[in-house]
C-alpha cells in the first residue's frame, strides 16, 4: 500500500515562489510572449494568467518540486492528444521558439523547475453560476466525451495524481488523526474500510484509461448559453476506470433541499446518454462518490493543521468544501439500494 511522503506532497510542501519579473523574463526569452501577469490560486504549482498587448490570454505554470517529470509529460501529453483530435475544449499547449512543449525556469539556490505555457479559455466557471438540472447534464455530456477523446490516448506511464488517486485512497488513512472531529473521523474511516475490504477489488476489475480525475465545478468553463466551453487544470490527470471520472465529478454536484441527488441524478443521466455506462460501473459509484468525499475531508483536516491560516489555497478549500461532511452523512443514511434507485429514475 503507498504511504505518504511528508516531505513531498502538495499539503506541507509550499508551491514555487518565483518573481513575476523572473517568470516573465524566461516567458520572453523561450516563448517570445510579454504583457501583463495575474497571479492565480493553486494546490502545489505557482500559476499566472498572462494577456499579451494583442488581447491574446495565457496561462503560465510554473511547477511544485514534488511533481514527477512524467505527470508532467502525461499532462503535456494529453493536452496535445486533444488538439491532434481536434476536441476543443481544453487548452492549447504553446510552443517554445525552438518547438519544445516545455521550458526551465531555475531558482536562486539552482533548483530547476519545469515551466510552460497553454492558452487561456474563456468562459464561465461553473462553480460561479448557479447549479440546474439542464447545465449538470450537459456537464455530464461534455464530460463523457471528454473521456471518449481520452479512451484513444496512448502514454507510456500512468500519470501521477499523489494524494488524489483514488485507486490509492487507503494511502489516506494514517491521516486521519488530523480528523480532530470524533464523528467525522468515524465516517471517513468506515468509507476508508469499505473502499479497501469491497470496493477496490471490483474497481480493479475494470478497464483504465486516462482521464481528467477533478472536474470540479471550479475546473468547468461555461459559455453564455449554458454549455459547457471548457476543461482546464489537468493536473490530477492519470489512468483509471472512467468511474472513478464521473464519481469525482459528481461528489461536487450536491443539493441542498428536498432532493440533494438532484444534479448528480441528471450528471450521470448525461454521462450516460453520451457514453454508457456498465451495470459494474454504475454499482461501484455510490461507493466511489463517498470514498472521495472522505479524501476531500481528510486533506481539508490535514491541510488546517499544515498551512497558515492565510494561506490563499487552504481558504479557498474551506469556502468550497463547507458541506462535505453534511453529503457524506446524507449518503451514508441513504444507503446503497436507495441511491442506486433514485439514478435509474433518470435514463438508466
């Protein structure tokens, strides 16, 4: 079972830290790009949204140490994989003058850090706008054919994803003495449990291939008709059964009210309709939906005790992740059978 390295993972271990000035003069040098920088919250890299004087948008990232080169050549990868198979909605990779897809920034003690540039995309979050049943499932839609774009990806390597691969989520349980909620620590270790004693097992069954791994409202883009415009942020990218996709994807889409299952329920339906699902995927997802319902909840713990509280990250994981637990609960009492019944009612 992988454990976790204390000293290189993206809760203790500080993204990059570079100038502005630093970072723009190696975007100029090696890409030839110059304007204005913005910088841009993230988990383990340092991020800059770059506009060119021509009104052209960039992103640039500048990435944590503790990433190994090959996540960052299964991102690169990917991300030319859709531009070759002309899907467009994820970023474009910018090339340097002299044609590579990635570039070194280095650090004032010589540590060398990998840097490239894709294309910004426009659009809306979705985590900004307000969540309905039409825009979930054509969330759902998008996404599906996000993963049949993938299905034909072809990498030697499975991508890294650390903390957040769920195929390795017993990784997880020697932190759970962050949990200083006794009721909270007592729901994510049972998820944990049920996940290593029946899930996996059955999991590993099924095929893999790569997939996005955190389509977050936060990492959805919306146009001004309500589709979906766009994916970004493949950092959590690897190989995986596509369930583990849609369970990611869906742990995010919870509703308050009478009917909490809501936006899942029409998600899933869209997934669906687009690219079916098996009967063996559609019993793993209550179970994959919670296991990584407890993953969030243990790194949010984890991530109190290991940054400062004005850490920028560990706020905005605080503001998004408020009613975790309250979900995690909610499926817990609901219960497999009932869960499975209220996403046939859809179009399964």
């Amino acid at each position: 079972m992988s454990t976790i390295n204390d000293t290189m993972n993206p809760v203790t271990v500080e993204p990059p830290s570079f100038a502005v000035k630093d970072v723009a003069a190696v975007v100029a040098k090696n890409l030839n790009l110059r304007g204005d920088y913005t910088q841009l919250v993230s988990e383990r890299d340092q991020n800059f949204r770059l506009r060119t004087a021509d009104g052209q948008g960039y992103v640039v990232k500048v990435t944590g140490m503790m990433e190994e080169r090959i996540a960052t050549d299964f991102q690169i990868a990917a991300l030319s994989h859709f531009e070759e198979n002309e899907f467009n909605y994820t970023p474009r990779v910018f090339r340097t003058v002299s044609g590579e897809k990635r570039s070194v920034i280095t650090s004032d003690t010589g540590q060398e850090y990998s840097l490239r540039v894709v294309t910004w995309l426009d659009g809306c979050l979705l985590s900004d706008i307000e969540l309905t049943i039409d825009n979930t499932r054509r969330f759902g839609r998008r996404l599906a054919e996000l993963d049949l774009s993938l299905a034909t990806f072809d990498f030697d390597g499975d991508g890294e994803a650390g903390l957040w691969d769920m195929q390795e989520a017993q990784q997880l349980r020697s932190l759970l003495l962050h949990i200083n909620d006794e009721e909270v620590r007592k729901y994510v270790g049972f998820v944990l449990t049920r996940f290593d004693e029946t899930v996996i097992t059955v999991l590993r069954t099924l095929p893999r291939q790569a997939i996005h791994n955190d389509a977050n409202p936060e990492n959805i883009l919306m146009d001004a008709d309500g589709d979906v415009s766009g994916f970004i942020d493949f950092g959590d990218a690897l190989k995986a059964p596509r369930i583990i996709e849609v369970a990611t994807a869906a742990a995010y889409l919870r509703a308050g009210g009478e009917n909490p299952l809501k936006f899942i329920v029409a998600f899933v339906e869209g997934y669906h309709q687009q690219s079916p699902l098996s009967e063996a995927e559609l019993n793993l997802l209550f179970d994959l939906i919670r296991t990584r319902l407890a993953m969030t909840l243990i790194i949010l713990y984890w991530r109190l005790t290991a940054r400062a509280e004005d850490d920028p990250y560990r706020q905005k994981t605080l503001d998004s992740e408020s009613n975790a637990f309250e979900f995690l609960v909610f499926l817990s009492d609901l219960g497999h059978e009932a869960f499975k019944r209220r996403i046939n009612k859809g179009s399964i």
